[in-house]
C-alpha cells in the first residue's frame, strides 16, 4: 500500500500514469434484497487502491412479501421497489457515476414473476440488475466484509441474516473456505411463521428449531472446513446485527457514532432477546436505535442470530456495516484492475484506511509520516521502561499521529478536538470500535491540556484505555513537538525513561542546525509528563551535536 501512496509524489511517473492515479472514479451499487433495497455510491481512489462510500440509502421495499397463493412478487411489492429504484437511479447519476451495478436476491431467485420483473425495471429505467445465487450473494458478502476489516492470521465466520436467506461464509485473509446460503431469513420467517404477537413459548420453541434445521447444513460445512486448534472470529453484517449493536448501545446511553466493530457477547444476545420476546409489536417500534420497519421483523431476526451463534458455539460477535453492497464495489474494482490481488489489498485494509483519511483531511503528508515515524521510534526506544504496551498499541500510536492535526481541516482553533471528533465520527476499516475510539483520544490529548472527568472522550474510555492514552499520548506529545518546522531538522534521537526521568537527546540534520525552537517545544510538554505520570523531563542534544 505505501507503493500505492507514495506512487503521486514520485518524480519519475508519466504525466499519463500521474493523471490516472488522480482521477477519482464513482460507481454506484445496488442491493435488491427481500427486505430493503440498498444504494450504495462510492468514490474509487486509483491511487490508494481503494474506496469511500459518499452516499447509502435505504429504503423498506419487502418484496419477500409475496403472494401466499402462487410465490408471486406482488403488485405493491414491486411498485415500491420501481419507486426505489426510480430514486437510486436520479441520485446515482446526479453523483456523476460511471456506471450503476446491482444484484438481486433470493426474492427474485424464488419469485415466479421473477425475471419478468427484472425485464420490465430493465426497459423502463434503464437498469441491468442480475439475479445471483445464494452461493454469489456469500462471496459478495466475504468481499464487503474484508473491504473493511483486518483478518489478520484468524479465520473468520461471516453471518449475514437477509429477509429472505442467511449466508454463512468461512474465510481467512487468503481464501474463503466454504460460502453457504440458507433459505431463512427475518422476513420469510415473519410471512410464513409469525400470525400473533407477542409469540408464546411454544412458538418460540418451533421458530428456533426450524431456524436450527434450516441452519445445520451451513454449519455443518464450515466447522468441517475449520482446521484442528483454530477459533474462528465471528462476524455479523447487515440489519439485524447492527439492530442488536444499537439496541445495546441505546440502553447503555452511549450512543457510539458508529457501531461497525462493536462487540456483542453471546450473553448480551440472550438477555436482550429475552427482553424483546414479550413485547407486542407496537412496544418494540418504539425503542430507542432501529426504525419501525426493523421492529416489525425484529424478533425472528434475532432468533435466527442466536441460533447461528449457539451452534457456531460462538461466545461473541463483531458488527461490520460492511456487506453485499461494498462487495460490489470492490468486485468492480477487481474486474477494472484497480484491485489486482484482493488479499494484497486486504492484508493492508489499516494502513490504507488512515492514508485515505489522511488525504481526505489534507494533512500535510510528509510532516505526519516524520511524526508518526518519530512517535513510534520512542514507543520502540522506551518499551519496558515507560510502558509495557505490545504491538497492538504501537500500531494505534502510529495511526493516531498520521491523523493528530486532522483537525486542521476545520479550523486551528482547538485543532485536536476536531480530530478527535473526524476520527472517532470518521470511516477507519480494519479498526474495531474500541480501536477507534483510542486513536481518536490520543490525538486528543496530544496538546494542550491532559484528560478530565468532564471530557466526553474520556467518560467513552474503561480503565484499561484509559492507561493506553494518558501514556502514549505523552509520546505523541514529543513527537508533534519534534515536527514545528515543514521540513525535517533532526536526523536522529535517543529517548530513555530511568526511574522518574525521562531524558531526550537530539541530533540535528547537520552541524549548524540551531535546534533552540525544538528544544523549546519539547520543553513546554515538561507540565504533562509531570501532571500525568509525575516524571521529570530533559531535553538536550546528543554529545558532540552543535
């Protein structure tokens, strides 16, 4: 990835090539499933080999509501859906878009009037929407997901619980080992098996056990495909998951910005699905987090969840925003060559995540490499005598000071409060929602004051994250101040950290090099080292520097 980033400022490419990395290219993808059609537009970045999504819209079109007679698409189904499209269509051209892809699913695979339907939406708006299996619709879901998460050496579990079927899909960074489709799915059990409600137990228990037979074959092929020894993680996409991960939120009052990457334990699943079970279905459309039409198809969804879980015997999940519709984007990426190995682009998803943010901010590139460089040469330098942290936190330090004065893009005043707002608001994939939220707060507090109770960035921090930032964020602190000037000045350092002191030595690029405005940077960061862990700080030139 850092060929793809440095590919702009290299000398030695063609006006051509260079005009080609600039242009940015728009392509818009369509989800057409049983519950919601989904518009997606995305802005493709040549250059970094990757994407962001500028627009998502959604709308309720239920065409896995079919006719109870015949398995038709009914009429109301499909004019909805004609409405939606109309839409999707005008708000993707007026983007700009090259070109709109789109896909259906198990509704149109299963409908009757199917294909006809497809025909028509192709002669009266103009769009070339295919029919997929159940089997593509997985791999375009195992796309989406690695679009926007680091598999690092784990396998991964991914579940997708659509309206009208569920995708089970076992992958790691290099391949994905098995892809299943099961025909369950939130709207198709509300159609076919709910008639009152709230559900008794007797209900409950049948709804589980068809979920559980339905289920099985799926199961049964991925935890054949896992080999001895490994755990797999577990991922959810898609409505019902992020429903269960803003349910949660809601109760907890945080109201996180983003819910990709939360965490849900099985436990947090079960108490809640014991919560909404006695609810009438007017009760559940007024909770806090999911919309009325979520509500409505809420409880099967969940039981399909937690049946998936409890055989899977998985003990939590991960939330992704990402699924079919970002797989589309990157299939379209890989067929126009902007993607040449999907798991080249995968195994380096973190990296490129904070470049594109960095670029989308106008951060001053080669100063934030100089303090990212800097911060993580004193995360290395003082290891096992100022913190005890692993590579995990290295890795966020080193992306917070990429990203510490993205704040710059909104004004100077306050600058690190900005960034800490951009970044914990902002699209970093590849970071859980935790990982986020520390890099976020250690750009926070890599100036000015140290953290207090009243700070809403610090009442977001446990314990545990807690400690990560008022230590690492000292360090961001010497690395910002080393960087004053827009071109490098100091060729070397040496940090170590004895006792209660913590002792800096410079060296300049050359002899004559005056490092008098450095010194007095570092030296105003004196009162946080103090106020925070009670270290001394000194600073100085290494011997025999001028």
């Amino acid at each position: 990835m850092r060929e793809c980033a440095t590919a702009l400022r290299d000398p030695e490419l063609t006006a051509q090539n260079t005009a080609v990395l600039n242009g940015m290219r728009r392509v818009a993808a369509i989800d057409l499933g049983s519950n919601s059609t989904h518009l997606v537009i995305a802005e493709v970045d040549p250059l970094l080999c990757s994407f962001s999504v500028l627009v998502a819209e959604k709308s309720t079109t239920r065409l896995g509501e079919r006719d109870v007679d015949n398995g038709e698409l009914t009429v109301a189904a499909m004019e909805r859906t004609r409405l939606a499209l109309r839409h999707c269509r005008e708000l993707a051209r007026s983007h700009g878009v090259e070109e709109i892809i789109g896909v259906a699913t198990s509704a149109m695979r299963e409908a009757p009037n199917g294909l006809a339907f497809l025909a028509e939406l192709r002669e009266s708006l103009g769009l070339n929407l295919e029919v997929i299996s159940g089997t593509e619709e997985a791999r375009l879901i195992y796309l989406g997901v690695l679009s926007g998460k680091d598999f690092s050496e784990s396998p991964h579990l991914i579940l997708d619980i659509g309206g009208g079927s569920t995708e089970l899909v076992l992958a790691d960074a290099k391949e994905a080992r098995a892809l299943t489709s099961a025909r369950v799915g939130a709207v198709r059990l509300q159609r076919d098996f709910v008639k009152r409600e709230p559900l008794d137990r007797e209900r409950v228990d049948f709804l589980r056990a068809f979920i559980q037979g339905s289920l099985e074959p799926s199961v049964d092929k991925v935890l054949r495909r896992l080999n001895p020894g490994e755990t797999p993680v577990m991922v959810a996409t898609s409505g019902t998951a992020m429903a269960v991960a803003a349910l949660l939120e809601a109760e907890s009052a945080r109201n996180s910005a983003r819910l990709h990457g939360k965490v849900v334990s099985k436990i947090e699943l079960d108490g809640l699905v014991e919560r909404i079970l006695p609810l009438t279905p007017l009760q559940r459309k007024e909770l806090t987090g999911i919309n009325e039409r979520r509500a409505e198809i809420l409880v099967p969804g969940l039981l399909v969840l937690q049946t998936a879980m409890a055989l899977l015997g998985a003990k939590q999940f991960e939330v992704s925003d990402r699924a079919l519709r970002e797989g589309l984007i990157v299939d379209w990426m890989l067929r126009h060559g902007l993607i040449v190995d999907r798991f080249a682009y995968q195994s380096e998803i973190r990296e490129r995540t904070v470049w594109h943010q960095a670029r989308k901010f106008g951060v001053d590139e080669d100063r934030v490499e100089r303090v990212a460089a800097n911060a993580i040469t004193l995360f290395d330098q003082t290891k096992g005598s100022f913190h005890d942290f692993s590579e995990q936190q290295r890795e966020l330090l080193w992306a917070a000071a990429m990203l510490h004065n993205c704040g710059l893009h909104i004004n100077t005043s306050g600058y690190h409060k900005h960034s800490w707002y951009l970044i914990n608001n902002g699209e970093l994939l590849g970071y859980s929602q935790s990982e986020q939220l520390l890099i976020a707060s250690l750009a926070r507090y890599h100036r000015r004051s140290l953290p207090k109770k009243r700070h809403e960035s610090w009442l977001l921090l446990d314990r545990d994250q807690r400690r990560i930032v008022e230590t690492l964020s000292l360090l961001l602190r010497l690395a910002a101040a080393m960087n004053r000037r827009p071109e490098a000045v100091i060729a070397a350092f040496e940090a170590r950290c004895i006792g209660g002191s913590f002792n800096l030595k410079l060296q300049p690029c050359n002899a004559t090099e005056d490092l008098s405005l450095e010194l007095w940077s570092l030296e105003s960061c004196a009162a946080a080292f103090t106020d925070s862990g009670g270290y001394s700080l000194s600073c100085g030139l290494i011997s025999g520097a001028a």
